[in-house]
C-alpha cells in the first residue's frame, strides 16, 4: 500500500491509498481509497471496496503500457496521475 498526494498545490489536493491486489507492484489491480488519517491508510481489510472511502479500481499493464479505471469517483486528471504513478513505481527491495 502506498499514500500518494494528488492535485498537489491546488484547493483540490488530498491523499489517496492505492492498494495492490497481489501485494506486489507490477500489472494487476489496484485499488484506490480516500486516505484523511492515519486510521484510514491501516485498515483491517486493505481490498474492501464496500467502504465509504473507496474511490475505484484501477487495471495496469506495465508492459503494454495500458491502464483503465472502473467504478471511480475520480475525475480524468486525477486518474492519470494515479495511473501515471503506479505505472512508475518500483517498491523498495523487500517491500510490496
């Protein structure tokens, strides 16, 4: 799980949680949770997408390189970001 800033500088920036649904950091799915305190971003059950902080899911294939979001409450600038970052990120070693 990672906590990634976005709309950052502007009146719309907040933090989201994007949670890998392999655990590691490569194509698959991901899902993307509102993140407000630090409760929010250690939840029990990191994939539950009945909370009311869950935003949607987002599909990547790094090797294509093709992403897609479904059921989201993100606007287009906000998805490319997100999708842009995962698209980019390389875990620490050990971490996932």
């Amino acid at each position: 799980m990672v906590v990634l800033k976005i709309n950052a500088d502007t009146p719309q920036e907040r933090e989201v949680k994007i949670v890998s649904d392999k655990g590691t950091w490569d194509s698959g799915t991901y899902h993307i949770y509102n993140a407000t305190s630090l409760e929010d971003i250690q939840t029990q059950d990191p994939h539950d997408k009945t909370r009311p902080d869950y935003l949607g899911e987002l599909l990547i294939d790094k090797e294509k390189p093709l992403w897609d979001f479904k059921q989201t409450g993100l606007n287009p600038n906000e998805k490319k970001e997100i999708a842009d970052f995962v698209m980019d990120y390389k875990a620490p070693d050990g971490v996932y």
